[in-house]
C-alpha cells in the first residue's frame, strides 16, 4: 500500500518515465524500419506487376504510377505503354469479403476490358485452400473474361467461373476484386477518352 503522497508521486514520475521510453523506443523503431519495409512492398509489387502484363511494353509502369478515386476505393492505376501507347493497364484493388480478410490484387486489363491476368498480392485465406485462388488452375476461368460480362460470377452465383473446391468465399472475393478494379479501368479509360 501507498504510504504517503512523497511515495505516489515517486510511482508515477516512474510510471511516466517507462510510458515515455516505451513511446520513444516504438517511434525510433517505426522510423527505422518504415523505409525498407515500405521499398520491399514496392518490389514486391513492381515484380507482380510484370506478371500481370501480357502485351509488349517498354516503360516501366510501376515508376508511372497513377491514383484514381472510384467513390470511397483509391486505385493505384500502372500504365504499360509500347511507343508511347496504352497497351494494357494493371490496377491495384482489394476485396474485403476474403474468408480470412481483406484481399488485395493486381489485376491486368487489355484495351479491350478484358483481363490479362491478376496476382494476389496479400491475403489471409486459409492455406492450402482459399490461397488456392491465386494458382494458374482457378486463373484460367478469370483471364481472358470481360468483368462487364453479367455471367462474371461464380457458378454458385448462375455465373461462368469455377469457383476453387471449398474456397467459394475466396472465389466470390477474387471476382469482386477484380469488378471493382474494372470500375477504375473505365474512369481511367473515360479520361483518356475525354481527352
């Protein structure tokens, strides 16, 4: 028990002292690691970005990085450009009704609207399940559709896509993913077009 207001004092001029360091370790700590953690992630990204492309290009789109606001989603949009041109366009996007979480995709769009391709970039679906959704066995129902096609659904859901055996939720998020990454591509497009 706390003896005399002398003795309270003491303990929480220590107590506030611990606080402060604790605080200070953690601020030291986040700057020092803020920077390599931050240029991994965009390795990481610019290394799936190149997955995503199947036309030829001569840029390097992840240094022509462009943000598009679609309602309350933020896209980071990355041009791939042959001469100077368009020739397909990669588009971040995140899905959060993954069955562990949030989902987030690069997905690769032809002139035409139709996909190229798409990479998970973080997940936190099960292992060995709804990981499974970014394997080149569920991939061939997703690249060469249009998003705008109304059979772009799960066949659970009366649509074309095999969803992955026992990762329907995962399935369902990958399309909704890659719907709403359309939704950046057509403003994209739109303001090109305008242009």
């Amino acid at each position: 028990m706390i003896k005399s207001k002398k003795e309270f004092r003491k303990i929480i001029t220590v107590m506030l002292m611990v606080a402060f360091t604790s605080a200070l370790l953690l601020t030291i700590v986040y700057h020092t690691t803020k920077g390599p953690i931050q240029k991994a992630q965009d390795k990481m990204i610019a290394e799936s970005i190149i997955k995503v492309i199947s036309t030829p290009y001569d840029n390097d789109p992840f240094a022509e990085k462009i943000e598009i606001r679609q309602g309350r989603n933020l896209f980071a949009l990355y041009p791939a450009r042959l001469d100077g041109y368009v020739t397909s366009i990669i588009m971040k996007s995140k899905s959060t009704k993954g069955f562990g979480g949030d989902i987030d995709i690069l997905v690769g769009f032809l002139m035409d609207g139709s996909i190229s391709g798409y990479k998970v970039v973080k997940h936190k679906e099960t292992p060995g399940l709804g990981s499974k959704v970014d394997e080149d066995t569920f991939k061939k129902n997703i690249i060469g559709k249009n998003p705008a096609d109304p059979l772009f659904k799960v066949k659970q859901d009366g649509g074309e896509v095999d969803a992955v055996t026992g990762a329907t939720i995962s399935s369902r998020a990958i399309i909704d993913a890659v719907k709403k990454a359309y939704k950046g591509y057509l403003k994209f497009n739109a303001v090109k077009i305008d242009e």
